[in-house]
C-alpha cells in the first residue's frame, strides 16, 4: 500500500469572515479557488511555503492569515492555521471528513511602526534637580532585620 506524501487542497485567497446569527460565512473578493499541494506530515512553515508558491504571493509569512471551517451543524467557528499542531488537525480532519475543507487566505499588510521616542530633550537625567531629593535612601537598609 503507497502512502500519499502530497494532499491538494484548495485556497480562496483574499477575503473576510462575516458573522451571521446562525453561521459564520467567507466572503471572497476573489472569488478564485487556487489548488495547493501539501505535505501529509508538513509542519506550519511548509504550509506557508505552499500557499505562498500557489498564488505567487510577495509577501512576507507573517503576514498570512490561514483559516478554514470544517462541516458541521450549527454555528461553527472558523478554525485559524497558525502553527504545527493546526496543521496536523486540517490534516486528521481531511481523513474524518473525507473531504477538504478549503483554506481562506489572507494577506495582512502590516505597516512599519516607526518608534517613536516619548521623551522630549529637556526630559533626560542630567536636567534633574538632585538637589531636591532627600538624603535617605529607601534601598539603604541593613539586612540585619532580615534573619
């Protein structure tokens, strides 16, 4: 008996999950579903690699949001992909369900924060008045009181 190395999934790339009373729902903008070939036994990092080769992302992998639902009755939450251990339950849920529920992808722009410095330059150590500091020191203490 062969074992399969590579499960083809299906990805829809680019879209948004929407809340309803009784359902969680994809709204595609896409509206493309893109197949992806996976390792059976891949970790988080080859699944990225995957997603990121199919559609021919330039993106960084920290900027991918990868989530799927599987069937169900009810109000079911979207499942989110975000290290080993999701990807090894997409995969146990592909064998239960003998089918595979497609992977919503996301692409974050995530904008470079410059920090910012929250002192100004009349706010550094050297303007202090020291002066006005009492002598005592609450860390002088002797640990005679200790033992």
């Amino acid at each position: 008996m062969a074992v399969v190395e590579f499960v083809v999934a299906s990805g829809d790339y680019m879209g948004v999950w929407e809340e309803t009373p009784k359902s969680w729902y994809w709204k595609s903008f896409s509206k493309t579903i893109v197949p992806i070939a996976l390792r059976r036994n891949g970790l988080y990092d080859d699944m990225i690699a995957s997603v990121i080769k199919a559609d021919e992302l330039a993106c960084e992998p920290g900027n991918l949001v990868i989530s799927y639902q599987i069937n169900g009755r009810g109000k079911i939450h979207p499942t989110f992909i975000n290290n080993d251990r999701n990807v090894s339950l997409y995969m146990m849920d592909i064998v239960v369900d003998g089918c595979r529920p497609i992977l919503r992808i996301n692409v974050i722009a995530r904008s470079s924060i410059e920090l910012m410095n929250s002192f100004n330059d009349n706010d550094s150590v050297e303007n202090e008045n020291l002066g006005d500091q009492p002598n005592e020191s609450f860390c002088d203490q002797s640990n005679d009181n200790l033992g």
